[in-house]
C-alpha cells in the first residue's frame, strides 16, 4: 500500500509527488509513454512573477527562489516585450500597468527584437524580469526526488476504476490493482473525470485549447536573444525556440480533455496577427501543435484536500501557469496535508483550498 497515489505524471504531478515524498511512499501514474506528455509538454515556458490572477501572482513570487537556485536552477535570460497600435492604447496601458512593463523608444525595441514594426506598432514595453523555464529539466529533478525518497513513477499507467475503502483507495490500472492511503487528483484537464470515478465532487474546470505554430526566423537572423512579445490583451505572442520562433494566437476554445490539435484558421489568424507588426512575411509553419490549459471556474489554481474527502487532494486547475508555480504549489499542498503552517499568506490561501469552489 501507497500513501499517496498521484494521477497525472505533468508538472503538477511530478512537482506535489517530489513535496510529498518527505511525508511518505508517494507512487505517480502517468497514462502516457512520458512525463509531461499533454499540456506540460507543449508550454511556452515563461517565468513572469506579474502575470495572473493576485493568488497566481503570489504563487509565482513564492517560486522565484527555487526556479532560479534549486538545483542548480532552471531558468536563463528572456525578458518581456509588449507592443501595439496606436489604436490599442488604453489596453497597451492597462497591461503596462499590470505587469510593471517599462516604456522604450523604437530605436530600442528594433535593437532587441529587430523585426518589429516600430511605425505599425510604436508603443512599446520591456523588462528583463522574464526567463525561460528548462521544462524538461524540471520536471525531471521533481522525479528523481520522487525516486530519491523510495517512491515509484511509472508510465502506461492508465487509471481504469477507483474505489474507497475503509482505509483509503483502491485503484485498478489494467488488471493491477493498488491501494494508497491518500489520491492527489493532478490529472489536468482529466481532473473531473478522475474525481468522478472517485466519487468525489467534481470542480467544474474547463480546459480551453492553446495553439502554437512554430515558423522559420529570418533568414540570416538568429532570435536566440530577443525577448518574448505579447500583442495588447495577449491577442498573440511569439517567443525565440532553438533557432525559430513560435507564435500562438492566444487562443482559449473549449474543448473535451483529449490530445489536443491546433485549428489551421485559428493558427492564420494568429499569425497574420502577429505579420501586421513586423517587417516579416510568414510563408510556412515548421510544426503546429495545441495543448489544454485547464481553469476552475474563478481561474484559480485548486490545491489542497477536497472538504467532503480530505484523502483526496486537488492539484488542479493550473491554466497555464503550472511550470512557474508549482514550487509553491506543490509546497503548499504539502503544508495542507501535513497540517503544518502554509509559507503562503492565509488570504491567499483562501483563493485557492477547494472549499472556495464548494458553495
């Protein structure tokens, strides 16, 4: 018997299994043939500690020591451009505003992203506070705590049924059967399927599709020093990846939990968003892909044990934002489980235990 059974094998899984490793056995289950198969593995992967929600915010600021020095640290150098139209001021200045962004001239932002179109976009935001996360990197140090404490992750692992016993869980995978004291849902846009089988409440997430196309640079041009670029609003973006660029519509249409793939008229929009503020003709994608982001229905993360069964735990509802808080996080569903004081403040905790979501 386990102690705690974690479903999901993304960040959240890997990151609340390496925390509750130190409190006991910890087994992780991933249905894929890899860790960070869905949504984790298809991130943009900025470190932004402004960003979201004021509870994602703080779970963000929370992570910044661990992102940088645990470790060794998983972040290098990016930095944050905003640009638009003269047309989009007032959202241009409301996102200013919001992320703590810094006015430039055009001949600074041609200087660091030498594409822009400084005439058909000439208010411009910048600051190096942004980095880029080694998702991979990641995701794999949290494993290897998980096997570092004794625990057991494992893949092809797809949870079929589950039952509550007197003294926990009982969960067939295929024709094997586990029993585990404690079941952290971290099963991302599954979550509600999950809690179902359990019996459990389920939060009513929507997962709403994210689509990026990767595209050629310039030719001649290597972007691996310019920043990420967010249009007004994040109508789109764009971010230097090994040698190319990928740009996503920003795109949020719901879909079921599934393997997700990008709409082709949705990534056009996208990237003739994206044309109308460069001095670049987009001519061929390289790849094309779509992944979940999953929401509560306040868009707030959903951590902690469930107020009906605290023997089983949410780890749920990260929209986006679950490689940058999932230090604090994950630490914070430990401090829950454990019963011990959470570092975060108890307002903010209150905006993301489940009992908010339990009217």
């Amino acid at each position: 018997m386990t102690d705690f059974l974690i479903i999901g094998g993304g960040i959240a899984g890997a990151s609340v299994g390496a925390r509750l490793s130190h409190l006991g056995q910890v087994t992780l289950l991933e249905r894929e043939d890899a860790l960070a198969f869905h949504a984790s593995g298809r991130s943009a992967a900025l470190f932004e500690t402004r960003y979201g929600k004021p509870s994602t915010m703080a779970l963000s600021q929370a992570s910044a020591t661990y992102h940088h020095e645990a470790n060794g640290g998983v972040l290098s150098p990016r930095g944050l451009m905003l640009a638009a139209a003269e047309a989009d001021r007032d959202r241009f200045e409301a996102d200013m505003a919001t992320m703590g962004l810094d006015r430039i001239t055009a001949q600074e932002a041609g200087a660091l992203f030498p594409i822009l179109d400084t005439q058909a976009a000439p208010l411009v935001g910048y600051h190096d506070q942004a980095w880029d996360i080694d998702t991979d990197r990641l995701v794999q140090n949290f494993a290897a705590e998980i096997r570092a404490q004794g625990g057991t992750v494992r893949t092809r692992a797809e949870v079929r049924h589950i039952d509550r016993t007197a003294t926990g869980w009982r969960v067939d995978i295929g024709t094997e059967r586990l029993e585990a004291g404690t079941i952290v849902n971290a099963a991302g846009a599954w979550v509600d399927r999950v809690a179902h089988m359990a019996g459990v409440q389920p939060l009513g997430v929507h997962p709403l599709r994210r689509s990026m196309a990767r595209i050629p640079a310039p030719e001649g041009m290597d972007p691996a020093a310019w920043p990420m670029i967010f249009g007004p609003g994040e109508d789109w973006y764009a971010k230097p990846d090994a040698g190319a660029l990928i740009v996503s519509p920003a795109d949020e249409d719901p879909q079921p939990p599934m393997d997700a793939w990008a709409d082709d008229m949705v990534l056009a929009e996208g990237l003739a968003q994206f044309e109308a503020v460069m001095h670049y003709e987009v001519t061929r994608m390289l790849a094309n892909w779509a992944g979940l982001r999953t929401f509560a229905p306040d868009r707030q993360l959903v951590l902690g044990p469930d107020p009906d069964d605290p023997a089983f735990v949410w780890m749920a509802g990260q929209g986006g934002y679950g490689f940058q808080t999932a230090p604090a996080a994950s630490r914070l569903v430990a401090d829950l489980v454990a019963g011990r004081p959470p570092e975060i403040e108890s307002e903010i905790v209150a905006q993301l235990v489940p009992h908010r979501l339990r009217g």
